[in-house]
C-alpha cells in the first residue's frame, strides 16, 4: 500500500492528478479565494524542480551549442507552428472554438514539465531551456498570433506585465533552490528522490486549484459544451503528439521525452489568466484551458510508458 502511495507522485501521477482533477469540477462552494495559491504552487513546481538541478548540470546545459539549437526550433514549434495548425484544423472543424483553442495551443511549455521529464527519464536540462525559452518568447507570440489569426486586441501593458511575472516566476525559485543547495548541500543530497515527488505533489495540487479558482467563468455552459471543448482540446493534443511523431527521429530519445512534456503538459494556468481576463464569462474561451488538464495528464503518462519501452 505505502509503495502504491508513492507510485502516485511518481510513474501513477496521472491517477493523482485526475482525482485531484475531479475535485475541482465536483467540490462545491465558491473557491475564488484559492487564486493566490496559483502563482505559489507554480513557485513550488520550479523550487522542488530546481533542487533536483545542480547549478553546474544547468550551467553545463547553457554552455552546449547543440543544446541551444535544438531547444530554439522546438520552441519554435511549439510557440508558432503547432498553434498554427490547430488554427488551421479548427477553421474546418469547429470554428466557434477556434481562438479557445488557439490561445491554449500558443501557451508556453508547463512549468510542471521539468518534473514529469526528470520523472520520465529524459532530457531535464533541455526541459528547462524549453520552459525558459517559451516562457520568455509566449508574451510576444500569443498576443501576435491571436491578433493576427483570431482578431484581438493586444494589451501591451499587460504583456509587458506578464514578461516580468514569468521572469520573477522563474528567477526566485532558481535562486532559493541554489541557495538551499550551497547551504544544506548534505540535506538536498539526501532526500534527492523526495524534491521531484514534491514537485509533481505541487503540478497535482495545481491542477484542482486552478479549476476551482476560476470555476464561475464558464457558470452557463451546457453539458454538450463540455463535451466539445473536451473532444477538441484531445484532438489539439493529438495533432502535437503527431507534430512530435514527425520530429522524434531527429532527436535522442531524452530530447523526445523533453520535448513530448514540454509541448503536451502546456501552461494552461497562463491561457486561463487570459482568457478570464479578456473574455469573462465566455465559456468558448476558458473551456478550453481547463479541459485541455484532461489529454494533457493522459498523453504525458503514455509517452512515458512509450519511452520506457524504446
């Protein structure tokens, strides 16, 4: 039992994150209070991620060209072409959703991505320059591609804000990290195997959190949107599996894994933000970045079941 207990912050997370997923759509009451806790569990995600990282393996990553390289086209998919395409399938398919899920397709890779990379085995060094490289690209890309596709008015002020929020949201866990590992470096070495488990025990929290911080905005939603905005944001999701697919046999294995995490286990907690900023109440744009929580669990857990076995 205690071993199955610990499964569930590692190769089980997926079963943790749907119950904790179910608690969010289920637990009644109003939970709007809970919005503070997003930027603190996400700060935790980074933290615990970070203690895995010694500041020589990140700063070996920074130093390798090829590292750069290769992480630079992969943002580069997953910023403008993968949203592109899930544009372009929309406009045939169900048009009404199309910006929903465009804006969620634009986010950047997830902060909890680190974790599930270095749970998975793979690549965690170019995890973490995809999370920088998109995080720090995303306040340019998503304002230009939704004026540009979906026809809405950027806010400058707020891209500029958000820019110094992801840099803030990355910057103070790192530092923290680094200064627990050059102060406590006997205690980080010991419970090594317990920052990743807090780091994927932070993305599960995470996941009912945010669901529930921002429930009321889709308030007047059918049963029959739901479905739709479930069965789109998998097909979304299966068409980056598919852009993956294309890819893979141009990486390493560890860069796949990176990469599939990356691109699959998205930010949506940044395409919520917008979406209840810009259009509240608007259940064809917050819907989107709450089910996308669904595919984006499932897919992750499958292709580390695929790594393992490749």
């Amino acid at each position: 039992m205690t071993d199955f207990l610990i499964s569930l912050l590692g190769r089980r997370f997926w079963l943790l994150g749907y119950a904790f997923l179910a608690v969010g759509f289920l637990l009644p009451g109003e939970w709007s209070m809970l919005k503070p806790l997003v930027p603190v569990l996400l700060g935790g995600i980074l933290f615990f991620s970070f203690m895995r990282l010694p500041f020589t393996e990140i700063h070996q990553a920074l130093t390798q060209r090829r590292r750069w390289v290769v992480a630079s086209w992969l943002a580069g998919l997953k910023l403008l072409a993968i949203p592109v395409l899930v544009w372009m399938a929309l406009q045939y398919v169900a048009p009404a959703w199309a910006a929903g899920l465009l804006l969620v397709a634009c986010m950047p890779a997830g902060l909890s991505s680190i974790a599930l990379t270095d749970l998975q085995r793979g690549d965690r060094a170019l995890a973490l320059l995809l999370v920088v490289l998109t995080s720090l690209l995303a306040p340019l890309t998503v304002p230009g591609l939704m004026t540009v596709l979906a026809h809405a008015d950027p806010d400058w002020r707020l891209v500029a804000e958000r820019a110094i929020y992801i840099c803030a949201l990355l910057l103070i866990p790192f530092t923290a990290a680094q200064a627990c590992r050059a102060t406590l470096p006997r205690v980080v070495a010991r419970y090594h195997a317990q920052w990743g488990m807090s780091a994927i025990a932070c993305s599960m929290v995470l996941v009912a959190v945010s669901i529930l911080a921002v429930r009321g905005s889709w308030a007047g939603a059918t049963v029959g949107m739901l479905a739709t905005a479930l069965g789109l944001t998998i097909g979304a999701s299966l068409l980056t599996v598919a852009v993956m697919t294309l890819v893979a046999p141009r990486l390493a294995r560890a860069e796949v894994v990176a990469f599939g995490c990356g691109a699959i286990y998205v930010n949506n907690g940044l395409a919520v933000a917008f979406a209840t900023r810009f259009y509240p109440g608007d259940p064809y744009m917050v819907l989107p970045a709450i089910m996308i929580q669904i595919p984006m669990l499932g897919l992750t857990a499958l292709l580390g079941r695929h790594s393992a076995k490749a």
